[in-house]
C-alpha cells in the first residue's frame, strides 16, 4: 500500500467530523425540514458529505456518543423554532 493509500483511508480531523455535523444540522433547520432532523438522519448525510462508510458515527467507540452531543447541541445553538420538533 502506498504512502497516498493510507492516507485516503483515515478518518477525517475531529474539527472536520464536528463541522460537517453542524453544517448537516443548520441546512435541515433553514429548509425546515423536521423529518430529516434525527440524529440518524444527521449522520448519514455527514458521512455521505465526508465520503465515510456506512454507520462511521454509529459504530465509531467515541463518535457514537460525541455525534449526538454536537448534533444536540447544533440544535440548541441554532434557536431553530422548529428544535422543539428534534427527535432524539
């Protein structure tokens, strides 16, 4: 395996998983979209945008946990009227 292999194959930066949630979060809440806005929704559409396997968050020992609380807490941060809706 090359040196360029290796490196295609690592995970993204903590802060790139973190944005990549929140930029999930605050697109569903400016489209008002309430159905997309589930943390299992959220997650699947980060790894879709960062190019990560199927249940990376799910199934990652610390981003299980960690991906809930940022999209938890995008919610809050974003004051959306429609976070009451968020089903966690």
């Amino acid at each position: 395996m090359s040196d360029l292999e290796s490196l295609s194959d690592s995970p993204p930066s903590n802060a790139a998983l973190k944005k990549a949630l929140q930029s999930v979060v605050q697109e569903i809440c400016e489209t008002r979209k309430v159905e997309d806005l589930t943390v299992k929704r959220v997650r699947i559409a980060a790894e879709k945008r960062l190019g990560l396997q199927k249940d990376f968050f799910k199934n990652h020992p610390v981003w299980k946990d960690r991906s809930k609380d940022i999209i938890q807490a995008e919610v809050v941060c974003a004051n959306s009227p429609i976070g009451r809706y968020f089903f966690f």
